[in-house]
C-alpha cells in the first residue's frame, strides 16, 4: 500500500536532499510544502500520513504546525528535521507530540535507522538511479542553496548564543539578496529611524570573500549586557565588548559551519567597529556599488525585546566560486 509523505522545508535544496535520502524500493507517493500552512492542507487532502517537518519557516513555522496537528487531531506521523540544535527546541518538538528530532546535515544511515526503529520501514536499500532521477526537475538556483548553507550554519551560531546568554533563541529563516552594496540597509530593519552600533569581520577563502557584520539596536546593549554576569554593570566599554564578542561568536559560529558544508577554510580579520549610535546607512556606507550576495539572519530574544541581525556580505568576485562549491551539494 502506497505511503502518502509530505516534505515540509521552505528551502528547495533541504527538500531535494531529503527526497533523496529516503530508501529505495519504497512505495509511497512524495508532496512538497515549502511552509506549515501548506503542509496541513497536504495532510487535510490525505496526502501526508508521514510528515518531515522544517522548523524554521516563513507564513507557519514547525512549532505552529506541531499545534495544529495537535488541535486538529490530524492522523499523520511527524519527524522534525532542522538545524536548530538547541536543546531546548528538540524538547518543544517531542512535547508537542513528534516522534523524533533529526539534526541537519544528515545522511541517507540516518534516515533510514529511525525510520527502522519506529517500524515506518521494514527493510531497506539505496535508490536507484532511475529513483534518484524522479527530483531532477527541481533545480535549485544559487540563492536557494545559499539559504540552506546557512540555515544549518546559523544554528551552529543561535546555539552559542543561547548558551552565553542562558535562553532560548529564535531562530530567523535567512534572507538572501543579490542586489547593490548601497540597498542593503533596507533590508534589515523595519525601523529606519532607530539607531544601531555594529562591528564587521572580514574573511576569505577558496575564492570566496566577504565581511560578517553584526548590527544591534543601540538600546538593547544594556539589556545584553545585564544578560552577562561579566558585564552586570553596564557601561560604554562593556558595551563595546558586547559587540566585539557577539561579532567572534555569531560571525565565526557561522562562519565555520558554513565552510564545513562546502569543504573550505576561511581567514578571518579582526572585528572592526563600524560605528555606534547611528544609523544603518551610515554604519553600512554607499561607496560601493558592485551587486553583492547578503544572506540577513535577524536573531532575536522576543521575551528580552532584543534583535541582532547578523549580515553576511559577499563580493561579486566570489559568486563563481560560490557557485561550484554550492553545486555540488544537488
């Protein structure tokens, strides 16, 4: 009897991947949703009696579409693939009725042994070329792998970040642009008249080069700072030191991650400060007017009233680059 499954992932690569990772010789019969919303209307239809489940999306997220099961009392068996590695969000997922927590980057092993454990599959092989081919016609294009490249980093980073600070982080879904230096600033704020502190980090490597900057809200420093029990009395040097650490953790958490997954090794710069007290423009600058490839993570700690936007910025130079090592990941 054929198995409807649905694939829950916003990225078209991570959905690629994970179609592809399943066994062979399995009947069942493949649905795609890039957001929750979409998922449950899948699983509505019937068509979504297994369900791999993203996290981190846009329109509906994971964890709103783990209640929705739930509320609904939709018959579908759910397991949760991401890339947030905190502790704190596999336990959200089991207590919200999952069967199990897999990590990304993962293999076809994997996959396959807890399909195994929960009796989902009886035996099991690799898929055949032919099978393989079935996802052929779902190219993804240089934004779209980027995105996930990322994702995963990103949670290597949220992870490091929620251990310094001792909370939960929300992990953002990464926004990527291909568009002029100077409109970067309008990407990454809905409040253009807030001013912000920042530090940048360059990097190279393997052809590919670019700068990390970290972007803050000016009035969420004290609240970071009292988050630390280094820095219970906040003042502007500690200040400073928040920026330049958040900048080593964040940028170099995801700075690795994303080299490991394209088998590169990137030199890092010293954090620079860019400014402090200003605005995005001017922290960003306009003199540069080649297109640029920025990937926007905005992490945040709703609870704290605190954003962060990690920028990541690279040059045009590195796009062919980019380009071949990100191809090999289809």
């Amino acid at each position: 009897m054929t198995l409807p499954i649905v694939i829950c992932d916003d990225s078209a690569l991570a959905r690629k991947q994970l179609a592809r990772s399943l066994p062979g010789g399995w009947d069942v019969s493949i649905s795609f949703a890039s957001n929750g919303q979409e998922a449950l209307e899948a699983i509505r239809q019937g068509k979504g009696d297994l369900l791999f489940l993203d996290l981190n999306m846009p329109v509906m997220d994971g964890y709103q579409t783990l209640e929705a099961i739930r509320r609904e009392d939709l018959s579908t068996l759910v397991l949760v693939v991401s890339g947030d590695i905190q502790p704190e969000a596999r336990q959200r997922v089991m207590a919200l009725g999952a069967l199990d927590f897999i990590r990304k980057p993962f293999g076809a092993d994997t996959l396959t042994d807890i399909l195994l454990r929960f009796g989902i599959i009886s035996s099991s092989q690799p898929q055949t070329e032919i099978e393989l081919a079935r996802f052929d016609d779902q190219p993804v294009d240089l934004p779209g792998l980027i995105q996930e490249v990322v994702n995963i980093a990103m949670g290597q980073a949220g992870k490091l970040l929620g251990e310094l600070l001792g909370t939960f982080i929300h992990l953002p879904v990464p926004r990527v642009h291909l568009q002029p230096y100077p409109r970067l600033a309008n990407l990454i704020t809905t409040r253009p008249d807030a001013d912000y502190s920042g530090v940048s980090q360059g990097f190279s490597g393997s052809g590919i080069t670019g700068e990390a900057l970290i972007l803050i809200d000016t009035t969420s420093l004290p609240t970071l700072a009292r988050l630390l029990p280094e820095t219970q009395q906040p003042d502007s040097n500690s200040e400073l030191e928040i920026l330049t650490d958040l900048a080593g953790l964040l940028a170099g958490a995801c700075l690795k991650g994303f080299a490991e997954q394209l088998d590169i090794q990137f030199s890092l710069g010293h954090p620079t400060l860019l400014g402090r007290n200003t605005s995005l423009q001017q922290l960003l600058g306009s003199n540069q007017q080649k297109q640029v490839l920025a990937i926007d993570l905005d992490y945040q700690l709703p609870e704290k009233k605190i954003e962060c936007d990690l920028l990541l910025v690279f040059t045009e130079d590195s796009l062919p680059a980019l380009t071949e090592r990100t191809g090999y990941l289809q």
